[in-house]
C-alpha cells in the first residue's frame, strides 16, 4: 500500500509554484535568441555581399578592362611580326628580281660593247643559247659544259658547232652531245692553234692559244701592229671577232716581234653562250 502511494506520488509529482512561468520564458528567450540568430546570419550574409560586390567590383571592372587591353596589345603586336615577315619576303623577292634585271642589264651593256668592238650589227641568228653549268679544270679554262642537248633543242646539235658569246666574239665550239647538255672545248685552251685574220689589213697569223682567253702569236717585226687590233677569225663565211691585241714586244735586233692578245669576254664571268652551225 505504502509502495502504491509513492507510485502514485512520482506519477503525479508535486506542483512547484512559479515552475511553468520560468520555464514559457526561458522558452521564449530562446526563441527569440534563434529569430534574432537568424536575423543577424541574413543581415550579415547581406552586409559581406554588399561589401564584397562594393570592394571587388571596381577590381573586377580593372581587370575585364587589363584583360581587354592585353588582349589588344597581344594581336597588335601578332599582326606587327606577321606584318613583318611578310615585308622581309617581299624584300628578298624585291631584291632576287633586282639581282636579275642586273644581270640583264650586264649582258645587254656587254652585248652593246661588244658590237662597238666589231663596229656592226650582226644580223646572225643563233640555233640556240646555251647557259654555263660547269667547267673543266684539267686545263684553264680549257673545255665547259652547257645546258643545252639533243633533246631540249628544237634544231639539231652536231659537234664543230660555233659556240660565242654576244653574237660576236667566238669563244670554241661543240665537242660532244648529250641529251640535256653539251661539251665545248675554248680556242683558247693552251696549246690550241687557230688562224686569223689581225687587223683592218687582216694579216695572217697563227694564234696559239695560252689558256685563261689568251693567245700568243708572232709576227715579222716590219709588220705594224698595234693594242686593240682584232684578230678575227672567218667561219662559213661569217666573221667573229676572237681576240684583241693586248700588248706588242720588239726585242731589240730580233727580225720577229711578240703579240699577247686577249679574249674581250671575261671568261671568268660569262654565264650565257650562244651556238651557231658552221
């Protein structure tokens, strides 16, 4: 019975005055506490926003207008390299193309000079030009080769063909044929003799060939001989001018006298020859 009325005891506990007030306003202010917490996490939340977009906006905009100015200077400097690489092409075809209207106009002086040489207009056709691939080395200047065949030449090709240079001064002619080139042999390989006519008297004489465009000759000392005169050699009727009186010795008592005559093409820079048949 006395266990009964301590079950019923603990079951219904004894009401303390002031209990249920305490606990409604430790319950409100905890309430309240939780409204304000969350209050205060939104205003904050919003205080950081509005600070991080018043603070990082204007380095945001700094930075789109680096960014946009970078990105102009990048393609800026871009088009200046490729504008020039472009220039420095079209400068090295600039001055290629110069180097060759040089050359003509070498040629053409050369040309112009030498028909002053011969004083004509040669009206020969030539079968076909020829340009200089290689030289020989066994003998100065004693053979070359051309770039010209059987098979990129529309006439034909025979060896004793007259090689020139100019349309006037010979220079030797074919030896051999080949299908893209041709071998010519100098008349003034060394030891080479070849006759001609010397001066506007065109005495005879007997020029021996010294290498290098030179020749060498003797005449009777009482035969006048000047620097300049042409000795010209006479082919199929067509006269070509082979060398020019260089230099005259007269020794002193002898009955002969020295001629030294040269070639007037610089052998050493001639690119272009011109064949004719015989």
């Amino acid at each position: 019975m006395i266990f009964l009325s301590l079950m019923m005891i603990a079951y219904h506990p004894v009401k303390i005055p002031g209990r249920p007030r305490r606990f409604r306003v430790l319950l409100g202010l905890v309430l309240l506490l939780a409204i304000l917490f969350g209050a205060s996490q939104t205003g904050l939340r919003r205080l950081a926003i509005g600070a991080s977009f018043g603070i990082l906006g204007p380095l945001w905009t700094i930075g789109r207008g680096a960014e946009n100015i970078f990105t102009k200077l990048s393609r800026s400097f871009v088009a200046k390299l490729e504008l020039a690489g472009e220039n420095a092409h079209l400068r090295n075809i600039i001055n290629q193309q110069a180097a060759a209207l040089l050359d003509q106009e070498i040629l053409k002086q050369e040309n112009l000079a030498l028909r002053r040489v011969v004083n004509r207009s040669v009206d020969l056709l030539p079968l076909t030009m020829g340009r200089l691939v290689s030289r020989g080395w066994q003998f100065p200047f004693g053979q070359a080769v051309i770039d010209v065949g059987y098979q990129n030449v529309t006439g034909r090709l025979a060896p004793g063909m007259v090689v020139a240079s100019g349309e006037a001064v010979i220079l030797g002619e074919l030896t051999e044929i080949y299908e893209t080139s041709a071998k010519m042999r100098f008349y003034s390989v060394s030891g080479e003799r070849l006759t001609a006519g010397l001066g506007a008297a065109r005495i005879p004489v007997e020029l021996i060939g010294r290498g290098d465009g030179n020749f060498g000759a003797s005449l009777p000392r009482n035969l006048n001989v000047a620097v300049n005169d042409q000795a010209i050699v006479t082919i199929a009727g067509r006269e070509f001018v082979l060398a020019l009186v260089n230099d005259v010795e007269r020794a002193a008592g002898d009955s002969f006298q020295e001629i030294f005559l040269r070639s007037p093409v610089n052998l050493t820079q001639l690119i272009w020859v011109e064949v004719y048949e015989p």
